[in-house]
C-alpha cells in the first residue's frame, strides 16, 4: 500500500486510518462508473489503418494519460492490435509506458532532450528534437541517438522553423544524423475547407523534399479525413483511437468508447416557481419533481452545460436543470413515473447516442477537453481488458538513474 515509510515508523495510528481509508473505499460502490471500452478502441485503431492503407504507418498518441483514460490500459490494447509506436506528452509517461512494454517505440512529444538525454539513451526513447538546441545534443550523441524532428509550418508551437531547415549547416547536420521521422502539427485540420491546410501541408512538402529519405508525418486524428495528401508516410492519431469524431462532413466510421454513468441521490418535490440551484438558472414552470444525480465539475462535467443536456433514464431522456455544481447536477424527473427513478439509480450521461462530442457541443468546448477532464476525474472500468503480449515482453525498469542527468546539458 502507497502509506508513507514515515506514517509506519512514527504513527501506528495513522497507518491504521489510513488502511481503513482503503478499505472502506474498497467496499462501498462507486457513485459514478466512467466506462472504458477497449475493444472499442482496438477497433477504432484498425479503422484507421484501414482508411490510410498499407503505404502509412499508424503512430498512436497517448499522452496526458492517454486523453484521461488510463495510459497503460489504453497502450496494452493499442499493442494487441499492432501499434508500434507511441506518442507521449513527457518523460514521465515515457518512462511508466517503458516499466510496462519492452519492444515497441515510444516517442516523447516534448522534454527536454538536451538535458535529459541520457534518461531517453538508457531507456530507449525517442525524442522529438524541437529547438536547434535539442538538435545540437542529438548530433552529439551520433548516430546512435533515434529522433524525430519537429518543424513549425504554422502553429507557432514548437519546432525548428523552415528557414532553420534550410540553413546550409544544419542541413549538413540533418545529412550525418538522420531524424528517422519529421512532423509538423496542423492547426485547422478540423474544417475541411480551411485554406491554412494547404498551407501548411505545402510548406511541409518542402522540408519533407529537402530532408528525403527521411520520412514525414503531418496528419492527427482529423487530417486523416483531409485525403491522402495529408499523409504522407505517418499519422499520429489520439482523438480518434478514443472515437472521437473528427469525420468533419463525412460518415464517421468511429465507435464510441466511453459509456458514463453516475447514481441519483436523492428525488424532491419542488413547487411551482422556485429556483433551483446556484444563480437560479432555472425556476420551475410547475410543480416538479427534481433528482439531484451524484456528478458535478469536479468530474469533468463541463460547468457550461447547464440547461442544454439530457440524460438517459432507462427510456427516457430527462433535460438537466440549473447550474452544473461541484460534486452534483440536478435533472427534471417530472414526467417520469416515480417507480422509475429512485435514489440508488443511475442515470446515463455518454453512451453510443450521447456522445462526448454532442456533450462538448452543448458545453461550447472541445471533445477532447472533455474526454480529458471527464477520464481525470471519474473513477474509471474498463471492459475486455487482456493483458497484451507485450507485457510479458516488458523489461524491468533499470534502477539505476544515468548520473549525466543531473542538470547538466550534454552538450559540452
Ligand atoms: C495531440 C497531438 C496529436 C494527436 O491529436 P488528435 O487530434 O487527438 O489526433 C498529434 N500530434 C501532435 C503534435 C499532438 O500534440
């Protein structure tokens, strides 16, 4: 158990409290169930290779806990159905990922190579070089050091800008030691119509001819419905693995992968024209009757979906009603029949009709802020979890800490 060494030494009594904690928490059910298909997003991974043929490889990413929902769960699933290769946010998830799985590629979208690299050497990482520092230590470290180049084509994030790229020395250095991949990150994907895609992608075509034979990823989750020619040889897709949708105007062959639910409280009677909840967003048109469900911002239910979605209630559909709030939400049970919606129930917040994009839409904000926020903060189940292969393939973590890390950078 995770007590602190100190509690057990010093305070017998706060190791006691605290296994209690663990205990109790162990017993009593879970008020709220975030539900985690992994054969769904088994599914939706080869959807894509699918789409993108043969010719393109299928990076996944999973970083920040892959969207919410559970890094290892989530990786161990992607691994059984062929993915190679893995996008994380920073070392941190790089290095959990590498204690579970030995032999696939984990690539880390950001953290400071020219300090850490020894930490990516012993561990065998990859790092996504994005400032001509990090260029500098890869070049140090030679040929035996994979990475991945960024280049800034117009998002102004990170990455080397194209005229960077051109320069005659690092073209040089680009020629000793090869990035295995370079990427760039759309920023409009998501309209179809957006002339920054062109844009972007001409501009990529570029650096991609000058850096041949080294390979090019352009594309995530929805430049993938932007055609072929946003693909190149690699993309990099999250948002869709988690179904997503990103098909723009096309049919989205995606399957949800969340379902949600979380358990009624209480049911009271509220007579006509009373407010209900902070602000009195809401005042009751008649006498109602008012269930106070067990889920609230703390969750990731999104504070800005106040009054504009409906839950799911056996077969009914039951309108949400007054301000989101920490810990609770309140839904209009008039009209159902008061067999039907006892406290001990649950209702259904995501399933495969209520989507995380319809629930983003009515909240004015991103599906992928909110898978996020809602993975984070729900206790989560997953379903047809296997235990991939590759676990077994995993090496034990080296202990041992590369001293050159210290703070230092590599380069002399
Ligand atoms: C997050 C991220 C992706 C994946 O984006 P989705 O739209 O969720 O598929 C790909 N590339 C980079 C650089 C990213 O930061």
């Amino acid at each position: 158990m995770g007590y602190p060494a100190a509690f057990r030494r010093k305070n017998p009594e706060s190791r006691r409290l605290f296994e209690e904690q663990v205990m109790w928490s162990l017993a009593r059910s879970s008020d709220i169930v975030l539900e985690i298909d992994l054969d769904s997003i088994r599914i939706n991974f080869r959807t894509v290779l699918t789409l993108v043929g043969p010719q393109v490889r299928v990076a996944a990413v999973v970083k920040s806990d892959a969207y919410g929902l559970g890094i290892v769960n989530i990786a161990s699933a992607l691994i059984d159905v062929g993915c190679d290769l893995l996008f994380v946010a920073n070392l941190e998830e790089a290095l959990l990922l590498r204690s579970c799985f030995g032999g696939i590629a984990i690539a880390v979208f950001r953290d400071e190579f020219h300090r850490f690299g020894a930490w990516y050497k012993s561990h065998d990482l990859i790092p996504v070089v994005n400032n001509c520092e990090e260029l500098h230590a890869a070049a140090t470290v030679g040929e035996a050091q994979t990475y991945f180049l960024n280049v800034e084509t117009g998002f102004a994030r990170f990455g080397l800008s194209v005229a960077d790229v051109q320069r005659q020395n690092l073209l040089r250095t680009f020629e000793r030691y090869r990035p295995s991949i370079v990427l760039s990150h759309l920023a409009c994907s998501e309209c179809i119509w957006d002339a920054t895609n062109v844009l972007q992608r001409e501009r990529f075509r570029a650096v991609y001819e000058l850096l041949k034979p080294t390979r090019g990823s352009l594309a995530a989750s929805a430049g993938v419905w932007l055609g072929k020619s946003y693909h190149f040889d690699m993309v990099r897709i999250g948002s869709a693995i988690y179904g997503i949708n990103n098909a723009g105007t096309q049919t989205n062959p995606l399957q949800p992968v969340v379902k949600l639910r979380a358990r009624i409280l209480d049911v009271r009677s509220v007579p006509i024209g009373e407010a209900v909840g902070y602000g009195a967003t809401f005042r009751t048109a008649r006498a109602s009757r008012i269930a106070i469900v067990a889920i609230g911002y703390k969750h990731g239910i999104p504070w800005s979906c106040a009054n504009k979605i409906f839950v799911r209630l056996g077969e009914y559909l039951v309108p949400s009603i007054g301000r989101i709030s920490m810990e609770y939400m309140t839904i209009d049970v008039t009209d159902i029949p008061a067999e039907r919606c006892v406290p001990g129930d649950f209702v259904e917040l995501l399933n495969d009709d209520l989507t995380v994009n319809n629930l983003a839409a009515a909240a004015g904000v991103s599906p992928q802020e909110t898978l996020t926020r809602l993975g984070a903060g729900c206790p989560r189940k997953y379903l047809n979890f296997s235990p991939s292969a590759a676990f077994t393939a995993s090496r034990p973590m080296t202990v041992r800490s590369p001293s050159r890390a210290k703070s230092r950078p590599m380069d002399k």
